[in-house]
C-alpha cells in the first residue's frame, strides 16, 4: 500500500483499532507505575522539596542514568530530528555533535555542582547562584529565565503527543469540534498532572525505564526493518539526495542538501556549541542531576550517557526513510515519522512506536513541570513572598506550580500555531544559555562581581530576543530560526551563542570596573572543600538558608 492510499485509507476507516489498543496498553501500564511511585523509597519525612521535587537525593547510577535519558531525549526530540532531516537535510544532524560535545563539557562542572547543592541543600541553580554570590536579583534573573524557558519546551512534549494521536485518527480531523477533537490530550494532560502531583520527581523516574527500553527497541527494529522494505540505504540516500536538491520554499535555492556545504558549516557548527552548553543549563537537566545520591553518580552518567548520542544518530536517519518512503505530511513536517511509521509497521508494531513517543513526552513533561515548581517555589515564592515558609509549605506550593506550569502548557499547545511553539522553544534555547556565566562561571571562581553577571545576563537576553525576532522565513516574518549574522563576521551563525559572547565581554569588563571601583559584593556562603564534598564525607550536612529547616538526615 502506498503512503498516500494508506492515509486515504486511515481517512477513511477512522481510527487504527490495533495501533490505539497497544497504545492505551503501554499508557494505562506507565499511569499506573506513576501513581505507585509515590510509595517507592519513600521517606518517613516526606512533605518537603528535597522527597517531591529531588527524589530524596536518591537515585543511583541506573536510575539517574534512564531519568537524565528521559528528560533529555524526549519525545520532541523523537519527532523533531528526523522531522528536520525530513526537511532540510544535512542540517538537521547537528543534534548528534551537539549531544557528543556536551558530555565532557558537563563533565567538569555537574559533580561540582552536585557537591556544593549537597552540602547547603540547594534545590535549584537559582539557589546556587544566591548563595555563591549573595544576590537575589540574580538570582531571581537565573528563576525567571530557567521558567521562561520551560514553557514552551513543555508545550512542545504535547505536540509530540499530538502528533501521534493526529496520526491514528483520534479525535477526528481539522473540522471537528474543538473539545472532540482534543479530549485525548486533555486526558492525557490530566493523568500527567495527577501522578506528578502525587509522586513527584519518582514518578518520571520509574516511568523513564519504559520509556528508553521501548525507544530502543522502536529505533533498532525501524534501522534494520525499514530499509530492508525500502531497498537498502543505498536507494534511501539516493532518493533524499535527489529529493534534496529540488527548488525549495525560498526562490533559488534547493529544499536542503545530503551534505552540509561550505556556506553552512559556521550555522551547523555555532549551533552545535551553543546548543551543547546550553542543554545542561535546562532546569530540569539539573533536576535530575541532583536527585542522584553521590557525585560519582554523576561522574559515571557523563561516560555512559553517550550511549543516547549513538540513538540519536540512527534515530536521524528515519527523516531519510521518509523521503524514500514518500511519507504524506499533510504539510505539517512533525507528522513525518509517526506516519512513517504508520505506513511502515504492522498496525500492533505501530502502536509500540506511539507509545513510545507518547510515553516519551510525559516522562520529560513531568521533570520539566517540577523543575519549574521547584525554581518558581524556592526562589520566587520563599525569596521573595514569604521568606519564612515551612518545608511543608514549600511542598505544597510546588505541587500547585507543578500543575499550573502544565495547565500554561496545555493552553500554549491549544490556542496558538503549532510552530509558534516551536520558534519559542528555539527562543528559549538562547535565554538559557544566558545563565551559563552566572552558574559555570561560579562553580569555579568567585571573581565575577554580581551586578557585573546581572548586566551580562541582561544585555544577552536583549540581544538574542531582539536578533531572532528579526529573523524571518518564508511563512513568518518573526522568530523565524535561531540562526543571524555575526556581527563583525559576515557570517550566519547560531543567535545564542553570540548573544553568550557578548554577555561574556560584559560582564568581564563591568567586572573589572566595579572591582576598580570597590562596589559592594555579596557574601559568599560557600567555601571551597564544599565543591567536592560527597554524600558521607565527615563533616558534610545539609545546611539549608537560615529562615529553611533543616532537612531529613540522610538528605
């Protein structure tokens, strides 16, 4: 059957029993195992942030190692990677250098990190930041920007959700009526919301074993299944190369290339880096970085980690499959791999694929809505409106944040263009990486002077706000990439990492002026034995702020 007599045939047969009976099998399994989280390693203290949002600082090396999997491989990532290869080609695959750069990057700075959040109890980089710096206008910039960039990152989880319903025909087509045709999701949003609500950061943990174990095996089947139907890679490459080179949406110029030309290659590399120092800066990266149990957790996740890299890379190459395959995309490039794999597999075979994408997205959904709960509660709400909130009250909050954050998801998702959502997850990559010198830049020097970070930050959010909003595509005027000029270069390069740059340069020359100038700086309450304490070292407690109790032992 061919891809377009199979979507007239999903058209005109409805839904596809077999693929939505697996898919609900796998979802009721993955509900069920998030509402028994909460009794797993459950501590006798449980109402504080360290239990809901942090796992009790427990997790071993397995557990951290599938929880990072799941918060940074995420069902976006399942849809989007190949969706851009789909699309434009070469381009796409600087997701793979990226996710091999990073490892060793984070390498040097998550076990010192995890140290020092140990010894003083910090729950979020925000945290940190006060504490190293004394400034809770900095802050509260590090908070506000760690939320701001979640939005939509959450939002995009529920189109990966979409997608995959659009694809087994649930809730009808572009006419139906709108709560119709969105109730699955909205179902789906709402036992997201009740099993985080109620388990925390334990729930996405113990979900996140499905999640990787049946991604894996989707991906090792499709490599070896697909091109096996399709006539080797051989043909495969052949037809995307051919595919490739036609007229593309701009006047001139080929839809993508096979192979990245030199006039690409500073765009490929500059995202490439931006991205790899931008990923761990996510709130929800360190989340479940610091739900683990010892640095040397940490230590071993960023040697084995890599084996996600290599997914990622054969993940890739479905985008070429789907060329060959002449995949319908109903002109919507999101919808590239679950049709192609509606079109590939048998119907019981897709229904895995669905759910693993579908399980894909609730797992990061998850950790990303308590890692905005957790910086929105401890460096908003107890900074700022009621410093001297109760652990307890601490729990509370974060748990009503947690689904708020999810409720704003929901909304963004269902009122707005769908690539509005993605241009302002693009968006939000640039704004994280603002935060990079503030948390980098204190796990390894004191010299940076607060007010001197705060400005760098400021004129790197305005410069990156301002240069992508500039940027437009042939279907919208604004926030149309992530990709401008260099200033002083002439070349196309990544917006992000310019905008780190400059907020760099900034803050080492106001630096070096303030310190000139003898301008106050906070106090630092951190010393430097506390950046490579462990779990166990004599001498090592939680010590929370002085208005915060303190925490559980063991913690």
């Amino acid at each position: 059957m061919t891809p377009t007599s199979a979507l007239a045939a999903s058209q005109t047969q409805g839904i596809n029993g077999v693929a939505l009976a697996v898919f609900v099998f796998f979802f009721l399994a993955v509900t069920v195992m998030g509402f028994l989280a909460a009794r797993w390693r459950k501590a006798e203290e449980s109402a504080n942030l360290d239990e809901w949002g942090l796992g009790g600082r427990s997790f071993g090396t397995w557990v951290t190692w599938f929880l990072l999997g799941g918060d940074l491989y995420t069902a976006y990532t399942f849809v989007a990677v190949p969706a851009a290869i789909y699309a434009a080609g070469a381009a796409g695959f600087f997701a793979v250098p990226y996710t091999i750069l990073v490892y060793p990057l984070i390498f040097t700075f998550l076990p010192r990190l995890w140290s020092v959040s140990h010894k003083h109890g910090y729950v979020t980089t925000s945290d940190f930041v006060r504490g190293r710096f004394g400034s809770k206008g900095l802050s509260l910039a590090v908070a506000l920007t760690g939320i701001l960039a979640t939005m939509p990152y959450i939002a995009l989880q529920l189109v990966g959700i979409q997608a995959v319903l659009d694809v087994m025909g649930i809730g009808g087509g572009e006419h139906t009526n709108w709560f119709v045709k969105d109730l699955p999701l909205l179902i789906a949003f709402a036992v997201l919301a009740a099993y985080t609500y109620s388990s925390g950061l334990r729930a996405p943990a113990l979900i996140a074993f499905v999640k990787d174990g049946l991604i894996y095996l989707v991906i090792a089947v499709a490599i070896i299944y697909i091109p096996i139907k399709l006539g080797g890679f051989d043909a495969i490459f052949d037809s995307a190369g051919k595919a490739l080179a036609q007229p593309g949406a701009v006047p001139g110029k080929p839809r993508g290339e096979l192979v990245s030309g030199p006039n690409a290659q500073w765009a490929y590399a500059t995202l490439a880096l931006g991205s790899a120092l931008a990923l761990f800066m996510y709130p929800h990266s360190i989340t479940a970085t610091l739900s683990s149990r010892s640095r040397n957790v940490i230590r071993r996740n960023t040697t084995i980690l890599p084996l996600y890299s290599l997914m990622l890379g054969l993940l890739a190459l479905l985008g070429f499959m789907a060329i060959k395959a002449g995949t319908d995309i109903q002109g919507n490039p999101q919808l590239a791999i679950p049709q192609l794999f509606e079109d590939m597999f048998p119907s019981w075979f897709s229904g895995v694929a669905f759910a693993a994408i579908g399980i894909g997205a609730l797992v990061p959904a998850a950790i990303m809505s308590i890692a905005a709960a957790n910086l929105f509660t401890r460096n908003v709400y107890k900074d700022f409106l009621k410093p001297g909130a109760t652990p307890e009250q601490e729990h509370k909050v974060a748990k009503l944040v947690s689904l708020l954050v999810k409720v704003g998801a929901l909304v963004f998702v269902l009122t707005m263009d769908k690539t509005v959502a993605i241009n302002f997850q693009l968006l939000g990559g640039i704004w994280i990486l603002q935060t990079m010198p503030s948390l980098v830049g204190g796990l390894f020097t004191r010299w940076f002077h607060r007010w001197a970070l705060l400005a760098g930050w400021a004129v790197g959010m305005l410069y990156g706000t301002l240069a992508a909003y500039g940027v437009a595509s042939p279907t919208q005027k604004h926030f149309g990439g992530s990709s401008a000029e260099i200033p002083g270069i002439g070349e196309i390069g990544y917006i992000g990492l310019t905008a780190f740059v400059l907020n760099v340069v900034v803050t080492v020359v106001l630096t070096f002026a303030l310190k000139a100038a003898k301008a106050p700086e906070g106090i630092d309450e951190t010393s430097p034995a506390d950046y490579t304490a462990d779990a166990g070292d004599e001498g090592v407690a939680v010590e929370l702020p002085p208005a915060t109790e303190k925490a559980p032992a063991g913690h």
